[in-house]
C-alpha cells in the first residue's frame, strides 16, 4: 500500500507516523492514516477525495462509509457551519473508568 502512495499516486510519508500520508499543493491538502485494513481520508476539497477514491478502487475494492464517526476507537465529530472537527476518547476513557471501578475516584487536583 505505502508503493502506491507514494509511488504511484505522489503521496509523501510522514516522518513522525509511517502509516500516515499525505500531498500538500497550494491547492490540495489530503491526508489518508492507515489502519491494518481501514483508512480514512481527509481533505480541503471534496475533488480530491474522490480523485484519491477513484483512484484507490483502481487496485483495491474499497468500502466508502462517510461520513465517518469512529476510527480506531476515536470519536470523531464535525461541524461544518462552525468549521471545526473535534476527536475524543470518551468511550475508551469510560470503559476503563468502568473496568476499574473508578467511578468513585477524585479527580487529579493540578498545580
């Protein structure tokens, strides 16, 4: 997958997460994070997510499931009049909350 990215379809690698691509043009800014079999595609423009579509269904069948809510356990929430995308942890925070029993715990008093 990491060949057709980059070589292929122009993508770049980022340095910091190796399952993490992107392509940043003064137009263009799409990032795709991988996921053993899953990915989710963000991107300035709708053009470019269906170019990148298009093209990855040219090697591989893909499930398109957008809008997205969860990836990997992150919640993810967008609000397209405010222009904002929010990601939290809430369900994984309150599972381990519940596996624990640390419902009754203080919270972490900050100095």
């Amino acid at each position: 997958m990491s060949n057709v990215f980059l070589k292929e379809m122009g993508f770049k690698q980022s340095v910091v997460d190796h399952s993490v691509f992107y392509q940043h043009t003064s137009d263009e800014h799409t990032i795709v994070a991988v996921a053993t079999d899953d990915m989710v595609l963000m991107s300035k423009r709708m053009i470019d997510a269906k170019t990148f579509k298009t093209k990855i269904r040219r090697r591989w069948d893909i499930t398109d499931h957008r809008p997205i809510n969860w990836f990997l356990g992150f919640e993810i929430k967008r609000d397209r009049e405010a222009r904002t995308i929010s990601i939290n942890q809430h369900a994984y925070i309150e599972g381990i909350v519940e596996k624990y029993g640390l419902t009754n715990a203080k919270p972490l008093q900050h100095p």
